[in-house]
C-alpha cells in the first residue's frame, strides 16, 4: 500500500479562548498527487501549515509526512519535507545564487552538489538566466519561483505552499501554477524516488485544475471534503468545484455536519 506524503488524523489545534481553529481534521496527500487546500478567510489553512512543518504542536491528532509523526520524529518528516511560507524568506540584497547556496550549505549539500542541483532547479523554474541578480531586482513572480527552487533543494517528496500566489498578477499567478503542476506530472521526485505530493493552500478556487487536482476544502476549521475534484463536485451534488466549494463553505452550512470524505473520491 501506498504510504501518503501527508497524512492528517484527528487533527485539533485551539489558540486559547475556546475557539478551535482547526477541529478533527482528517485528510490526506497522496504521491503524484496536486492537492490544493482549498479554504476562505479564517478557515485554518495557515494553522494546519503551522502544525504540519512542527511549529505548532496540535491539541490532539497527528500530522505524518511519509509515515513520520512530525510531533515525535521531525528531524525525518522534515527532511522529506519542502515549504514555502505565505511570508517571503530569501535575502533580497542576495543573488539567487548566494540565497540558494547559503540553504544547501545549511542542509550539509556540498558546494559541487549544490551547484548541480541550482542550476537543475533554476532550469526547471525557467530561471536559470536570473541566477546571478540580486532578488531585490526580481518580480514577484521570479522571487516565489526562486523560493520554490530553494525549496527543492534538499530533494524532497512533499511541498508545501501557503498561499504562494498572494500579491502576484494574473500572468505570474499562471505561471507559477504550471510550473507546480509540471513538477507532479513530470519526473519529480525526492531522494527516496518518491513521486513529489504538493499542497497548496488558496482560497481561490480558479487556481484549480478541476480534471486533475484534487481537494481539501476546509472551513471553520473543518475538513468539508476531500478527494479528486471531480468527485468532491459530484458528491455535493454540484456541477463544478467553484459551485461546489461556495456550498461547502457558505456561511450557514445546509446540515454542519454533511462533510464529504475521501470515500467520494
Ligand atoms: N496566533 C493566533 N492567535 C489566535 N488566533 C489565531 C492565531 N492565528 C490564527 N488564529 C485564528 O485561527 C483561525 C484560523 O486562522 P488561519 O490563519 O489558520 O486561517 P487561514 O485559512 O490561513 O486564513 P487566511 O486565508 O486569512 O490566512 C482564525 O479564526 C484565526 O483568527
């Protein structure tokens, strides 16, 4: 049996103040697999990142990357592990280069290794030619495109981004989600040989391939549905994901607890 890259169980993480921002939630990332978290405002996506990569620990429940509780062994659920924070991270009086030699350096890559793997990421991100610029000089869209190669630097097999699009016009936005899809359809793989899994959390749902991807539809805290698009659409009884994703998370859920599972995928 396929072990998930991520896989999410019972998951409840409170703030204080009785609140929960994340309640039982239940899903996972398979393989190969484009799952976007699909959530408005407030539904927990940032949360559950938070819990995910180990800086938050969750009031009950796990978070297992490739079958390692990130709780009790993050050392290897981080290790299989990309992440792109909603946050932009590179030095911008840096050079792509020197931003993307610092974190292989810091992951013990050796400076010829690191070099290789550099130049195959920037190719792979289309950006090879903007190496050598500060990050200050670049647009938005090459700056996530160079925190996306930084990223897969240590050659994971799960990547996770935090609203990556924010702030990015129409054509970058564009770009930036093909580039991620080629990277699950094509010969992606971490150093264990596993294909790349991405999560990527929006709350727009155009940047969804509603043939291919499959969801997370999360609101106030809750797990609304999961599984391949096209299921999760029929299974609430929708014709499209945008249809489907505005009657899982309207204000005043039909029934609060009609949740669509895995099992509709
Ligand atoms: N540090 C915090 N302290 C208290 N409450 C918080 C904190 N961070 C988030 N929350 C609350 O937890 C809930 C989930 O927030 P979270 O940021 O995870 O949602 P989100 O889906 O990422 O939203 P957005 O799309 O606006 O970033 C919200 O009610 C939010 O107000």
């Amino acid at each position: 049996m396929t072990v998930p890259a991520l896989e999410a169980a019972g998951l409840r993480h409170s703030y204080g103040g009785g609140r929960m921002a994340l309640e039982d939630a239940a899903f996972t990332v398979m393989p190969g697999h484009f799952t976007c978290l699909l959530g408005p405002n407030g539904a927990g996506k940032s949360t559950l990142f938070a819990l995910a990569t180990g800086l938050l620990r969750p009031t009950a429940g796990h978070v297992r990357i490739h079958g390692h509780d990130i709780a009790l062994e993050p050392g290897k659920a981080l290790a299989r592990m990309g992440v792109v924070f909603q946050q932009p991270t590179l030095d911008l009086d840096l050079t792509v280069m020197q931003n993307l030699r610092y974190f292989a350096a810091l992951h013990g890559i050796g400076r010829r290794e690191a070099n290789r793997r550099i130049e195959a990421e920037l190719v792979r991100l289309s950006l090879y030619e903007r190496a050598g610029e500060k990050v200050r000089a670049l647009n938005g869209g090459h700056r996530r495109r160079a925190e996306i190669a930084r990223a897969l630097l240590h050659r994971p097999s799960l990547l996770l981004l935090d609203e990556p699009t924010v702030g990015l016009d129409i054509p970058a936005r564009r770009t930036l989600i093909r580039h991620v899809h080629a990277l699950c359809a094509g010969d992606g793989t971490g150093d264990d040989g596993d294909r790349i899994a991405v999560l990527w959390a929006t709350h727009l749902i155009d940047e969804i391939d509603p043939a291919t991807d499959h969801v997370v539809v999360l609101h106030r805290g809750r797990v609304r549905a999961s599984g391949a698009a096209p299921a999760v659409s029929a299974a609430a009884g929708c014709a499209t994901v945008a249809e489907a994703f505005d009657r899982l998370t309207a204000t005043r859920p039909a029934k609060e607890s009609s949740s669509i599972g895995e099992a509709a995928a």
